[in-house]
C-alpha cells in the first residue's frame, strides 16, 4: 500500500513539474535557448523524468539510483540556491505559484522521496561525487556561452558587474558546498539502507517460537 502511495505521489509531482515549466516557458520573453539556459530549468526537467518514471516504472538498478541520486542533488542545489542567493532578486518568473513549484515544493519533494525510499541498490561514496560533474559543466556552459549571447542566467555568473574574480569565488564556493551536499545526499540513502536492512535482520529474532 505504501509503495503505492508513494508512487501515485511520484506522478503527481510529474505533472506538477510539467505544468510549472510549461507555464514558466508560457511568461519567457528571451528565446528558448536562454530559458533552457537556467539551472532550474534543467534540474527541473531531469526532476520530472525522475518522478515520471519512479512513479510509473519504480526500477531498482545501478544505473536508475545513480540516475536518482544525481538529480536529487541538483534539485537540492537549486532549492538551497534560490533561498540562499536568489529569492529577493527577479528571476523572471511572474507567477508566483511557478516560483514555489520550481524552488521550493519540488527540491523539497524529491529530497523526501530519497529520504522515505533509498534507492537500492546503493550508491558508492566515490561514485556519488561523480554527481558533481553536470553542475560543472553548467558553470562552464554558462561562462562560455555568456559572451555570445549576451546572457547570463544568474547574477553570480555574470563577470560583466564585478570581473571573473568575483565569478570564480562564487563558483568555488558553490563547488565546495555543492561536494557536501553530494555526500549528504549519498550518507542520507546508505543510512536509511543500513536502518532497513536491520529492521530485517532482528525481525526473525523478534517472532515467538512455535510450540
């Protein structure tokens, strides 16, 4: 029952996602590319395959936890990002319902749902840092192709006001606290696996001998 729940849940926040997106695109005034250019938007659409596919498919491989583990830790940057550094600043979106769905109800399901259901099998400690490879990248991506297109997603990004020093102490900031973060969000599922593998081994123990 529960596992059903859970996935019904997982469908829903699919569609809440979709619908989010689909109306922030509806408020763009830029052209698509700046607009799949944002973080957020690009965590967000990797959250609603995660959530679509959980809900629907519920696999149990390797490749899946990885998969699931990587967007909950950017879903979880974008959440801590935006309170951090971005909720008194305008981040075109007019509506203030896609703002919550986006930065906050969605970051905060997906963590929940990594919490209340690990995946298994488990992700190694090593391999978890691995995460941290797309928010690089994204860094790179945005710097590079800032100068061309005249746009910067965030204003941490942009070395337009302050320089490229003020954007590398950002972005090593960010790397650092997005690291704990990937280890975070790794030590939550092994511990919540190692609880549940236990809770097994001393039930046996726990049931009255017959007779």
């Amino acid at each position: 029952m529960g596992s059903m729940v859970t996935r019904v849940l997982r469908v829903a926040a699919a569609v809440l996602g979709i619908a989010a997106i689909a109306a922030a695109n509806s408020e763009r005034t830029g052209p698509l590319s700046n607009f799949l250019s944002f973080f957020t938007i690009q965590s967000n659409i990797l959250a609603v395959v995660v959530f679509a596919v959980g809900g629907l498919l519920d696999p149990r491989t390797t490749r899946w936890a990885f998969f699931r583990g990587a967007v909950t830790l950017y879903m979880v940057i974008t959440g801590i990002v935006y309170a951090a550094l971005l909720s008194n600043i305008p981040v075109g979106l007019s509506s203030p319902w896609i703002n919550t769905a986006l930065h906050r109800i969605l970051p905060l399901a997906i963590l929940v749902d990594w919490l209340f259901r690990p995946p298994w099998p488990r992700v190694s400690a090593p391999r978890s840092l691995a995460w941290l490879a797309f928010p690089l990248a994204y860094f790179a991506y945005s710097l590079l192709r800032g100068p061309h297109a005249a746009f910067y997603p965030y204003p941490f990004l942009d070395p337009r006001p302050h320089g490229y020093d003020h954007v590398v102490v950002y972005a090593l900031v960010l790397a650092a606290g997005m690291a704990v973060l990937a280890v975070a969000v790794w030590r939550i599922a092994s511990q919540r696996l190692a609880l549940a593998a236990g809770e097994h081994d001393v039930e046996p123990r726990l049931r009255p001998r017959a007779g």
